[in-house]
C-alpha cells in the first residue's frame, strides 16, 4: 500500500506495520512530514491516480508555455515516473484504465489543516 500528496511525496505503510493498522484502513490521512509542511496524503486507488495523472498533464502544458518552471517540472516529472513505474509492476490494469476513469464528482482530498482540525 502506498499513500501519496497532491504534490506527489509517496508515503508507503509496510503491510506487516502492526503500529499504523488504524491508518492503513484510512482513505486520507493528515500529518506534519519532515518538512515541519502538513500535508494530506490519500491511499492509492485507480481514481485518484487518474486525477494526479491529469494534474500532470497540466502541469507539462505549463511548463511548455513557460508558466511552470523547468526545476519544478523536472521535478514533478521525475517523482511521477517513479510512482508509474511503482503502479505499473503492482497494478498494470489501472494504467490500461487510466484514460477511462471518469473524474466526475472526484474530491481530491482535503487540505491537511482541515484534517488536522477535525473531531477524532
């Protein structure tokens, strides 16, 4: 299993992690990372892969019109290859699916303050 943030840091949860059961069952889960940043991350499915898919695909158009830096494209690029090939070698149908996955109604997901704030 693996999470990951709309700015594409990959957050894996060993599957024999005794200690994170309760966030291994959650979609969205909320922390402070190394950064001192808070940031949501959201378990891997086909539907968010989907969105983070069409974010790059904007992202490649801003970057060619030159409203998207070249260190930060290389950057989002090279991190996105990375969970490509994650995603190819464990779920290949999702790649065969991905142009299908109708986002219609699709939340990404909250911003981690929100997260942070809410009632356990």
């Amino acid at each position: 299993m693996v999470w990951v943030s709309s700015d594409l840091r990959i957050w894996p949860i060993p599957e024999h992690c005794e200690t994170c059961q309760a966030r291994c069952l959650a979609r969205d889960v909320a922390q402070v990372d190394d950064d001192d940043l808070a940031r949501t991350y959201r378990r891997l499915d086909p539907r968010w892969l989907a969105w983070l898919h069409q974010r790059m695909q904007r992202a490649q158009q801003a970057a060619k019109a030159g409203d998207l830096p070249a260190d930060a494209w290389e950057r989002l690029r090279t991190t996105y290859n990375a969970l490509w090939v994650w995603v190819k070698a464990r779920y290949p149908d999702w790649l065969r699916d991905l142009a299908n996955q109708s986002l219609h109604g699709y939340t990404p997901p909250l911003a981690a303050r929100e997260l942070l704030r809410r009632p356990a």
